[in-house]
C-alpha cells in the first residue's frame, strides 16, 4: 500500500530535490508538483506543446500522450513559476529534442524519486503519483472548489478562471 508524501516530506523534497536529481528529472518533479499533473503527462512534453507567448501561457498535453487518462487535449495553464522552470528546461538541447531531456518517461523521474525518499528515510512505500493527494488536499484546506480541484487534476475548465484563480 503507498500513500501520499506528507507536507514536511513535500517541503523536503522542493528545498533539497534539486540537489538529489538531475535538472531534468527536477524539472518534471516539480511541475508535477505545482501543475498537480501525472508525471507521464510531464515527461513526455515536446518544445511545441508549449505556448509561453499566450496569455496565460500554456502547456498542451496531447489525447495520445502516455498518462493522459482523459484521453483528450488538455491546456494546462503555467503559474510564473511554472513558466521560469519550462524557459530553463527549452534552453538545454536543441530544437528537434524532447523539452525534458534526459527524462522523457516516466520511469526516469519516479525511479529518481524512490531512490531519492529511500537515501532520506521515508517510512512506507510513498509514489510521486500519490502526491496528486497531497495538493487535492491542500487546495481543499485553501477553499478550492471541487470541480476547479477537479479540473487542476486533469478534468474540463474554463483556462482563464483557473489561471486567475486556482494557479495564481
């Protein structure tokens, strides 16, 4: 049985992940974390699935993308902090490489972190996937209503609303 990272796990893993992993596998870590998406659905992006010029700017997760469980387009909109970590992620490889090189499955980046969570200790069996709990969780503490939880989770919604509201 796995479970959720609790919060001080969480801040664990944001304040001293970047050091445990490579820039890629960080990368699509932390938007996991801050976008509440799959890890597969991260990893798997192209250069051309991102739109940092829209307004808000944006990342396409594809209907075929692996991990897209919806089996449909999704815009996901990128937070300023979202968008300086996809900016540093375009500038390493070249225009014809994947966005996150080096990590462009999911593998990569769950095996970084279950090697990462045993090195610190962590009781149980705990799956970066099982943070999606964690931020369901905390949006919930933040009065987050359940169908923008919902979406953030990867559902249906309006772009705008949600950038302005869910990840301002």
């Amino acid at each position: 049985q796995s479970r959720a990272p609790t919060d001080q796990e969480l801040r664990q893993l944001w304040l001293e992940g970047p050091r445990e992993m490579t820039p890629a596998q960080w990368q699509v870590m932390s938007l996991a974390i801050l976008l509440g998406r799959r890890v597969s659905e991260i990893a798997g992006a192209q250069r051309n699935d991102v739109h940092l010029d829209s307004d808000p700017p944006f990342l396409v997760i594809p209907a075929n993308r692996e991990g897209n469980k919806a089996k449909s387009e999704d815009k996901v909109p990128l937070p300023p902090i979202a968008a300086s970590i996809v900016r540093a992620a375009l500038k390493a490889g070249s225009d014809s490489s994947p966005l996150f090189v080096g990590a462009t499955t999911r593998w990569t980046t769950s095996k970084a972190f279950m090697l990462v969570r045993r090195r610190w200790g962590w009781p149980g069996r705990v799956r970066l996937h099982d943070a999606r709990t964690l931020i369901n969780d905390q949006l919930a503490r933040l009065g987050v209503p359940t169908e923008i939880r919902s979406r953030t989770l990867h559902h249906t919604g309006d772009l705008k609303q949600l950038a302005n509201t869910v990840y301002s």
